[in-house]
C-alpha cells in the first residue's frame, strides 16, 4: 500500500540525500526512472502540469500575485506593502535576477545557468536548496532580510559576489521578495508533485507502474484541497520564521562585551565535549582539522561510509571551516557568527545551539572565535 511506498520513499530520499535539482539532472542516468513506460511517464507529466497549473492559479504570476495580511507580513520590509506594490517588487526583482543572477543560478532559479559548470561550487537552487545564512533559529525558513543580505554582501567562502555597489537598496530587495516568491512556489509545488524518488519508490513494489496510476488517480482526486493545504502550510512556515522569538539574537539578548574573561569561557566551551563540541570538527586552535575530519560517519541510513570526513545534504565533502584563517561566508561581524552559532548551517553538519547554549555563552563563543582572527591578514591586505 501507499504507506509502504511512503516508508520505502524516505528511505530512498535519506540514501540520496540530494535536493530534487539533483534528481531531475540525475534522471536520464537512473535506471529505475528509465524503466518507466513513455504512456506513464506522460501521465505523471501530466499530473504535474495540473499540480503546477493549481498552485499557479492561487498564488497568481507576479505580475498578479496572490496577497493576504500573511502575505504582507513575509514579503514587507521597512514600508508598509499591498498588492499594487509587491507586484511591482516582483516585477523588477525578476528583471533584476534575469540580467545578475541567471547566468549562474538558470532563468528559473535551478542552478543551471551558462556559467554554472565553470564554478567551483554549484550555485544555489532555488527552487530545493535551503537558505544557509539566516538569522532564525530552530526553523528552517528565513527571512528577508537574510536573503538582501546575502545578495549585497555576498558569499566570500564561493563564487557569489557582492551587490551593495552594483545594485540600489529598492532593486536589492525587490529580487530578495523574488527570490522569496520563487521558493515559497517551488515548496508547494514540491509538496504534492508526483517527484522522482516517488516514481523510484513505487518500482521498487511488485506491480511498478500499476501502482503509479493508481497512486495518480487517488491524487487528482484530492489535488485541489492537497493544493491548498500545501499553499497554506507554505505561507505559515514563513510567517512563523517572522516572530520575535525565532528571531537571533533573541530580542532579550544582551551583548557580552570581548574581555580576557569572557574569552576564557568561550575557549571552555569550545573545547569542552560535553557542551560546545566545537573542536571536534574545528580543532583545538580552530583550524579546521578536528577528530571528525578524519574518521568515517554513518550516513543517516546506519551504512558506514568507506571515505573519513564530513559531507553536505548532498552527499559533498565539506570541511570545517578554519576560523583563524578562512573567510565566512555568512558574514564577519560578531551578530553574523552569533547567527551561525545558534542558528547552525542548514545543508551542512554544523548544528544549531541556540537550545543548547545560553544567550551569554554563545556570545562567549563569538568572542572566543574573534579572538582566534585577531591577527588574520584579509586576502586584499595580503596580495
């Protein structure tokens, strides 16, 4: 039945462990998705196109988008917004991202672009990547403020440059609003398309592409109340990174100012297993080169990998950063590594803390790891 398919679905995600980009560029190579007949292959097309045709017909284009008070409340940012002046917002913020950023991350935001496979690390997926440097904790979801802020300061760790001297505040915000608008799309697409690793869950059962049909025949049934409910569960992931207490600092925060004290503590915490864990991945100076960098890690599925290191969400090696030396690519100023701290990096093995660790602790780590940078010479210093 459909809850064996479900079991057997998150399985097949956890083992792959990509986002849904990856699964469409991997498509042509599967042999699973090969063995589809083209008749089914068509309907599932098919179903999808009514899916996206749906959720399209809801949340309108942007040059007619959909708008509600949790509508305003995600999308506004300093003055106050309606319909009239988030369309125009959208309007421009597409303009701007066709002529800044497709030519690495795709018309459509996929990561694609003409100049993607010349990058070092590939760019940043709209429509399944997550938004690594926010200033939320526990939950997921960003706001915009993190996004315009990504785009003006760019990404120093990849190739993403800097937009505070190349683009206006109003154009900067306008293609963070539709940046916002391409994922909060994407997701409630995302959330009832019949995708890949269910097409590669149903084949894995005896009847294969018997269990498709009827899988899609029972999902149009349902396909504008699922639709809907997707919209609406879209809207409020968003909505909730807005309130005051998802927010880090948390309001209440108080700045612990950098003395020969407060350092100490941080230093503690770092090296202490029981609470920071910090020096497991970053090494007892922060340089990077932790006991985890060097031993193998289950993946999430229990299997032992051959290879010693850490990995991403998609399956990438990724090394801890060096603090003494490296640049961050979230940012340099203390408020910036409190985030990363307590917030953790969505995509990678940095944890979030700020459950773990009191408000006065973590800026004790901030300024523990500010120390380590004291002496750091800055590339353009060093050239």
């Amino acid at each position: 039945g459909r809850a064996l398919r479900s079991a057997i679905a998150i399985g097949i995600v956890l083992t792959i462990v990509v986002g849904m980009a990856e699964f469409r560029r991997a498509a042509c190579a599967d042999k699973q998705i090969d063995r589809l007949s083209d008749a089914c292959r068509e309907e599932v097309d098919l179903f999808n196109a009514e899916v996206t045709e749906f959720i399209d017909g809801r949340l309108g284009s942007i040059e007619s988008p959909f708008f509600n008070d949790s509508v305003r409340k995600i999308f506004r940012h300093g003055d106050d917004l309606n319909q009239e002046s988030l369309a125009a917002s959208l309007v421009q913020g597409e303009q701007v991202f066709q002529t800044h950023c497709a030519r690495c991350h795709g018309k459509e935001g996929r990561g694609d672009g003409p100049d993607a496979e010349n990058l070092d690390m590939a760019p940043y997926d709209l429509w399944s990547g997550w938004i690594k440097w926010k200033s939320t904790r526990v939950v997921r979801k960003a706001v915009l403020e993190d996004v315009t802020a990504t785009i003006s300061r760019g990404v120093a760790t990849v190739e993403m440059p800097a937009f505070a001297e190349t683009l206006t505040e109003d154009e900067i915000e306008s293609v963070g609003r539709y940046v916002l608008w391409t994922k909060m799309r994407a997701k409630a697409i995302e959330r009832v398309a019949y995708t890949d690793d269910w097409i590669r869950a149903s084949l894995e059962t005896d009847d294969g592409e018997s269990e498709i049909l009827d899988d899609l025949k029972e999902l149009r049934a349902s396909l504008e109340e699922d639709c809907i409910d997707s919209i609406e569960r879209e809207l409020k992931a968003w909505l909730i990174a807005r309130e005051r207490d998802r927010q880090l600092p948390p309001e209440s925060s108080v700045r612990t100012e950098s003395s020969a004290e407060s350092t100490e503590r941080g230093r503690d915490l770092f090296q202490q297993m029981g609470k920071g864990k910090c020096a497991i991945c970053h090494g007892s100076e922060g340089r990077g080169d932790g006991p985890w960098t060097r031993i193998s890690h289950r993946r999430v599925t229990g299997e032992l990998r051959e290879e010693p290191g850490l990995f991403d969400d998609w399956d990438r090696p990724i090394t801890p950063r060096n603090l003494v030396e490296d640049e961050f690519g979230g940012g340099e100023l203390p408020v910036d590594i409190y985030r990363r701290i307590g917030g953790g990096i969505y995509g990678t093995p940095m944890p979030h803390y700020s459950l773990a660790l009191t408000d006065a602790e973590i800026w004790d780590l901030v300024n523990y790891v500010l120390s380590l940078r004291k002496n750091r010479v800055s590339p353009a210093e060093g050239d």
